[in-house]
C-alpha cells in the first residue's frame, strides 16, 4: 500500500503519527511523508520518504524563533486561536491544497493522511468520561482551579483511573490498531474520496 501522509509540526501531535508511519513500514507499506522541514529526520528515520512542502509555509516548534504560530505572544484564547486560524487553518489553506495534489500528480498513492489537531476538549471530555479527570467551568476563579487539582493530585480514585487509562492506550499503541484500520479503509474503499489525480486515474 503507498501511503502519503500530509504532515504539519504539530509539537506533542507528532510522535503519535511517527508511531503509525514506523508501524506502517515495518509492515511493508510505502509511506512518505509531506512536511516541513523539521519534521525530516523524525520521519525518515521512522522508514519513510520525505518531501518539503513547496508552497505551505515552514514551521518547526523546536524553536521559538522557528516557531510559525507563536501562540504564547497572544494575549486571549481567542487571540491564540485567531493565530491558528490566520496562520495554519485557513490562511495557507490554498497552499497546502496545492501541495498535496502536485505531490499526488508527480506519484499517486492508495491512501492520503491528514493527521488533524485541535482535538483537547475531545480528549478532555474522555479523561473526565474515564474517571481520570473533573471537568470545570470555563468562568472558575483560581480558588476553583486551585481545588479541583488539588482533588485530581490526592484522591487516589484520579490516580488509579488515569493508570487504567495509561494501560488501555499503552496496548492499543502496541496492537497497531490504527494501521489495521488503515489498511482496512483502503481495502474495503470506506475511505472519503476527495481527489483523484490525472496519474491516479491513468494508474488504475
């Protein structure tokens, strides 16, 4: 199976899809990776191939000064997301666009990845769902904040939950159930078909 992933320097997000694409080699797939330049070596030495993106803007969280967002600089949360917004969702939008089809029409491949981002309140909503968390009002004053933690850090109910948790993921990592699921969605064509390159085409 040829596999492009269209990659993005997502700081944390990254290693997880570094998992998936080492697991996805060391089964035989072909996989190459679009990204920026930072992300070269962690992908490459993974197993897969590597491709700089021509036209979407650089970015490499390992610096600040590399740093395209620089989320920390804004002074509200709807500053932070407007950042995101301007600079990675919709301000390059039409570039990143650009490279991924232009990459598809140089080589075709079976299966395109976009891992995605700004997924916290889902994976919020799951650690309050599996006992390892509390959730908290948006408007909670620093006394809130302060008492929850301080709940979350000394009842051993948070801890034992989040260990539970720790364990689940630990073995879904370790099954390779995403790259099963991969492999699946090209077989049985359930993926979402939103491009199909001349090569593609002329290829099957």
């Amino acid at each position: 199976m040829r596999i492009l992933v269209a990659g993005w320097d997502s700081g944390g997000g990254v290693e997880a899809v570094q998992t998936v694409v080492r697991r996805a080699a060391a089964r035989g797939h072909q996989v190459r990776v679009l990204g920026t330049e930072g992300l070269r070596d962690r992908f490459t030495s993974a197993g897969a191939s590597f491709r700089v993106y021509r036209y979407a803007p650089d970015n490499d969280c390992r610096s600040a000064e590399t740093d395209l967002v620089k989320d920390w600089e804004a002074r509200t949360p709807l500053g932070q997301f407007a950042r995101v917004r301007d600079r990675v969702m919709f301000g390059p939008a039409r570039e990143f666009c650009r490279d991924v089809m232009e990459e598809l029409d140089r080589e075709p491949a079976d299966l395109v990845v976009a891992p995605l981002g700004r997924d916290q309140p889902d994976n919020a909503a799951r650690v309050v769902h599996a006992g390892a968390g509390l959730r908290v009002s948006r408007k909670a004053s620093a006394a809130d904040l302060h008492k929850a933690l301080g709940r979350v850090l000394e009842e051993p109910r948070f801890r034992a939950a989040a260990r539970r948790m720790a364990a689940t993921l630990a073995a879904e990592r370790d099954e390779g159930l995403v790259v099963d699921e991969l492999e699946r969605t090209c077989s049985t064509g359930t993926g979402t078909t939103w491009w199909r390159s001349p090569a593609r085409t002329a290829s099957t």
